[in-house]
C-alpha cells in the first residue's frame, strides 16, 4: 500500500501547524503517522479539522502515537464561570513522568469565543540570552500542585497559594532546560502553574527568575491561538509548549474529549561540548 502523506500548513511563526489530506476515521499504513508525528514534533502543536470520531475511532488514533494515560471529558456548561486550564501551564508536570502529549477532540463549540492558546518552548529558550541560558542549563526545579487543580468548574478560582505553601509543597525535581528527545532542540521547561521554586532555593529566592521566565514565555511571539469548531482536533507536544483555554464564553456550552498520551521523565539538557570549552 502507498503511504498517503498529510499535508502540513505552518499556521503560527514559531509554533503550530494544519494537518490536511486526511480522514482520521480511516486507518493509514504506518508511514502516514509517522509524518503526522514528525510534524507533531517538529511544530508542537498540530490541528485537524472536519475529523467527527466516535469514541473507538478516538482511541484507535491516540494509539498510534503512544500508550494512553488517561481519557476525561471536559464540559462546561451554561451557568458555569470557571474554565479548566484557564491560565498557561502545561499538563500534569507535578509527576514524576508527565504525559507526553494532549489530544482534544471538540463535540461541541460556543456560538464564539472558548479559543485555546498555546506557547513555544523551544522558541522561548532560543530567544534567551546566552548568560541566562547557561544560567539555567543543570539547574532544576521543584514542580508540585500547590492549588490542588482537577478538572473542576467550581464558581471561585482557588486562593494564590502562600510563600510557606511553595516552600513545603513537594513535587519531582524536573530539569529547567529539556533536550526534546525527538528533535534534540533545547526547550525552557518550567511553566506557572506547577513549577515553585529551584532546587536548593526558596521560593522567595526563586520568585525573581521564575516571574521573569513566566513573562517572557508567554511573549505574543511564541504564541499560536486556535478557534475550534465541532470536529477539529488539537494535538499537542506536552513536552514543549504551554496551554491556555481561553475563559470568554460564559452562558455557553463547551464539550471536548481529551485524551492524555503515557510520557516519561524529562530529559536533561547537556552543553554541548563546543559551549562548555568556552565556559569553562
């Protein structure tokens, strides 16, 4: 059988791209995936439109990429205020091997609004100065859930969380600087919703540098914003890039199925040898 190759349209700068050519209620020889994998990889985020999959056809894709962690449905209804994942982070970094990607499947979409942003990572580590980037290369970081977030709607967001919180709160110790164990691109690997403080410092110590990488990833120039409709499909590399649903849609409905690729733990970013001469 001749592999049928999708056709990628970049839509984003730095991130994100239009997968087209395919029909995901289909099964495709093993040569198909692998492309949409190596754009996957290679873009962070990809997107599919027009794909209407029942539960089983869902599933069946998802596991050509990898094994999966968890399935949810995430809806919000009517008279609901609050959003799941309404701030940048990036999925379950409080574990010790947080997933490896994201798949959402939109069922059904507001009239407007309810968009999802996401932010370069790899992008946003090569924008760095080349003094902060050997600052943060072998540092490492405390990742730990301080707010205690689950897929919850409740009316009131939960409290900041207080300077001795992040100071107790224990999580993995996850490497600032990744290597992308597909691409081999370095990626800044801390995000706002999890990562508390560097290892060895306190959170007071920490706050500075970890306020200024906060900024500086969520910059407009890493930056790719998807508006969703019944059918599309967002499938990103947790690995690199940060997430934020979009909170603008209050007195409508929203329904996606999300599906969470297994990962394993991040990989640490080395200096390459030719840097480290200089350095050292």
């Amino acid at each position: 059988m001749t592999a049928e190759l999708p056709e990628v349209r970049r839509i984003g700068g730095y991130i994100g791209a239009e997968i087209g050519g395919i029909d995901l209620t289909r099964d495709y020889p093993d040569e198909t995936y692998a492309a949409i994998r190596r754009a996957w990889a290679e873009h962070g985020v990809i997107f599919f439109r027009d794909q209407f999959l029942t539960d089983e056809q869902r599933q069946r894709f998802a596991l050509r990429f990898g094994p999966i962690r968890t399935k949810q449905q995430l809806r919000k209804e009517p008279d609901q205020t609050r959003n799941v994942g309404e701030s940048w982070h990036v999925d379950m970094t409080c574990f010790d091997e947080p997933p490896m990607g994201t798949m959402l499947f939109a069922e059904e979409c507001p009239d407007h609004g309810g968009d999802t942003m996401w932010a370069g990572m790899v992008p946003a580590y090569e924008a760095l100065s080349d003094g902060l980037k050997h600052t943060l290369l072998g540092m490492r970081a405390v990742h730990a859930n301080v707010r205690k977030l689950g897929l919850s709607y409740e009316q009131t967001s939960p409290p900041e969380p207080s300077i001795s919180e992040c100071d107790a709160a224990e999580g993995p110790l996850h490497p600032v600087i990744t290597r992308h164990p597909e691409t081999g691109k370095l990626v800044l690997y801390v995000n706002p919703e999890y990562t508390t403080r560097f290892e060895g410092w306190t959170r007071r110590e920490s706050l500075g540098l970890l306020h200024y990488l906060f900024e500086h990833g969520g910059k407009a120039e890493f930056v790719t914003r998807f508006t969703w409709q019944p059918g599309s499909i967002a499938f990103w590399d947790n690995r690199q890039v940060w997430h934020m649903a979009v909170n603008d849609y209050h007195g409508m409905r929203r329904v996606m199925n999300r599906i969470l690729l297994a990962g394993s733990a991040p990989v640490p970013a080395e200096l390459p040898e030719s840097e480290a001469a200089l350095v050292g």
